[in-house]
C-alpha cells in the first residue's frame, strides 16, 4: 500500500515537475491518514500505547480551553493533526540526510496563517463581523480609547501569526543548524582524539532536538487551540 502511494507521488512529482520540498509536505499528511483510518487492538501494542499517550496528553491540556463538549470534539482532530503534521516534520530532520520543513520559514509561516485565518473565521462565524472587531478592545474602556486600542490590537491579531510560525522555524532551525556545525567540526578539526568528544556532544544534542521536537509540536498544536477559543467565544 505504501509503496503503491509512493510510487504514484514520484510519478506524479515527475509529470507536474513538483520539487522535493513540496513532496515532502505530503508525507504527513499520509502518515496521519493511514495512522486514522487503522484499527486499533482493545489491548494495546507499544507503538498504539504511545499513540494513547500523546492523545491522552494533549486531550488533559486542551479540553478545558473549550466551553463544550461538543466544540471540544469538532476541533480535537483538527489540533491533533496539527500536531502530528509538525511533529512529522520535525523528526525528519534527526534522521540521516532527512530534511526538516518546519526549518523553513514559509512552512511555518503557511501553518500558522492558516491557523489565525481560521480563528478569524471561525470568531466572525460565531460572533458577527462587527461584533468580532468591536471584542477585540477590552470591554470597559470608554469608546474613544476603543477606538484607539482598535489599531494596536489589530496588529497584535495579525502578529500571533508571526509570533507562532517564528517560533516554530526559529528553535527547528537553530538546533538542526548546530548539529550541523557539530557534525562538520569532526571533519575541521581532523584529530583522533576529536571525535569520541563530537560523539558525546552529538548524541547529546540529537536526544535534545528529540525532545524540542514534540515539545514544538505541542506548543504550536496547544497555542493554535488558544487563538481558536480566543476568537470563538465572547469575552473568553
């Protein structure tokens, strides 16, 4: 099965001459598809248990953002996406001679538009198109400091956006950059003795960016559910 998927994506990356990059923005997308639509075992292998894990985990921090239970489940699979789609990509970059997108600023930038894109949706949709601007000064406040807070939280609405893909590209970026460096300093520095000391350090930094990478990834996926709820409800 995954190989007939592969296939058809070189065949199809060839014909519309996709690049690489591009290609790679799909892989997620097929991971999480078929990671979905399988069935799960009543007793749980190890790699479902860790699928449970990760769910139980963002279900804990997330559920209490929304107002119903309901909402809660119309937009659980949306973050949990989220979070894989990111965590996908940012492990690719541990993997020898992988290459991680979440390290490209158009990648995160396009994952976090669409994200506040969404929240203003989704808080027009609920509240009404004046209603939405209007509750975005803080209530209270005499109408002419409204009007004049209006500008400055407009900004502050669009700057989330580059505050959440900023901050997404900027930690993948820097650690995939120092493992480089790390990696290249065996090959500057061409001593015997250099090497079981760039190992250390290596494996050190490696089962750091593990880390970095789910808790990237939770921090994207959590902070987008934050915006969301943010603009859905009133006064929230």
């Amino acid at each position: 099965m995954i190989d007939f998927i592969l296939k058809e994506l070189i065949i199809i990356a060839h014909f519309f001459h996709v690049t690489r990059d591009v290609l790679l923005l799909f892989i997620p997308v097929i991971v999480i598809i078929l990671v979905g639509t399988a069935k799960f075992d009543i007793i749980p292998n190890k790699i479902q248990s860790i699928f449970e894990l990760i769910y139980e985990f963002l279900e804990t921090q997330i559920r209490g953002l929304y107002h119903s239970a309901e909402d809660y489940k119309y937009w659980m699979p949306f973050i949990l996406t989220l979070f894989f789609y990111v965590l996908i990509h940012n492990l690719a970059g541990l993997i020898p001679r992988g290459h991680s997108l979440t390290a490209n600023i158009y990648v995160t930038g396009s994952l976090a538009c669409m994200v506040i894109l969404i929240s203003i949706f989704m808080g027009i949709k609920n509240k009404g198109v004046i209603s939405f601007f209007v509750d975005l000064t803080p209530s209270g406040v005499a109408w002419p400091m409204r009007v004049i807070m209006f500008p400055l939280e407009l900004v502050s609405l669009v700057s989330k956006a580059f505050s959440l893909g900023i901050r997404l590209y900027a930690n993948m970026f820097a650690g995939h950059l120092t493992i480089m460096i790390l990696l290249s300093l065996t090959e500057t520095i061409k001593s015997i003795f250099f090497v079981p000391f760039d190992i250390i350090v290596l494996t050190v930094m490696m089962l750091f960016e593990l880390m970095v990478a789910f808790i990237q990834a939770y921090v994207f996926a959590y902070l987008s559910a934050i915006y969301v709820t943010d603009n859905m409800y009133k006064g929230h």
